[in-house]
C-alpha cells in the first residue's frame, strides 16, 4: 500500500502518466485523513444582550387581523417578534423562562431593529413585564426565514 501511495505520489508530482492522477487523488484523500476525527459541529446556542417587551392580539398594537403574524402562523403561546431574526428561529430566555424555547413568527415596527417582542394573551400580563433591558437570549437554531403564506390561496382570493 505504501509503495503504490509513494509511486501516484511520485507520478502526480512529476506529472508522469496521468491516468494515475485520479487513483492518487483517492489515497491522498484516504491517507490524509487517517487517524483524524471530524470535529461535531458547535451545537452552544449563540448568546446575545437584547431589549425585550412584549405584546398582545390587538388593532391597536397590531393591524387589523392581530391574530395572524408576519409570517401567517397563528398567534399562539411561545410566538416572539423580531425584525432582525430570520422567521422560524428558535431562542430561549433563561433568566425569565427557564428552558422554554420561542419561535420567530412576526415582526415589529421598523423602529425597533434589535428587540424581542413576547406574544401575550392577556394584556394584564404584558403591562406587568414591561422593558426588560439587555435580557440574555440564547439562539437555539437560526431560523430558514420561510413564511407560513399559502401563497395559492392568497392569489385565489384576489
């Protein structure tokens, strides 16, 4: 095996017969990863200092179909907006809750470009949590910035 990986080397080297060239090829790529281990990839979820607030299903605060994100999903407990996260991104909060893991599904004014909005189901609740300023928000997984959007039956509707 040595001889023949020294002879492709040799042959590769000095550019003698290049019918040699692709069997090289394959035992230079054997050879040079022998005995090395790939390393996994990172899976730390990527921390950031951002502020926080949070909001409800309302006109108000929304538009006039609050009950439905930027993305077409559906408000729902553990729904977040965030204009400079790609929808679908997965994020916890440790500080204020625990393991619980968030989903990008909407978007908030312009305005605010590094915010985190809480989705709420009672306004009572989103009064009482305020401005959390720079909380700890750990990314779990960085989102594919799809939409929920059936695009065939918004096309159908107009």
């Amino acid at each position: 095996m040595m001889k023949t990986f020294k002879t492709l080397l040799v042959a590769i080297l000095f550019g003698l017969g290049s019918t040699w060239a692709p069997l090289a090829q394959a035992a230079v790529t054997q050879v040079a990863f022998a005995g090395f281990t790939i390393p996994e990839k990172d899976t730390r979820p990527q921390i950031i200092k951002v502020d926080l607030t949070a909001y409800t299903s309302s006109v108000e605060e929304c538009d006039s179909d609050p009950f439905i994100t930027a993305d077409g999903s559906t408000t729902r407990d553990g729904i977040i907006a965030a204009n400079f996260l790609p929808f679908n991104t997965k994020v916890r909060i440790p500080a204020l809750f625990g393991d619980k893991v968030f989903e990008v599904h909407d978007r908030m004014n312009t305005k605010f470009s590094r915010r985190i909005d809480v989705w709420m189901e009672k306004k009572s609740d989103m009064w009482q949590f305020g401005l959390k300023r720079q909380a700890i928000v750990e990314i779990v997984e960085m989102g594919d910035g799809k939409t929920q959007w059936n695009k065939a039956k918004i096309v159908a509707v107009k």
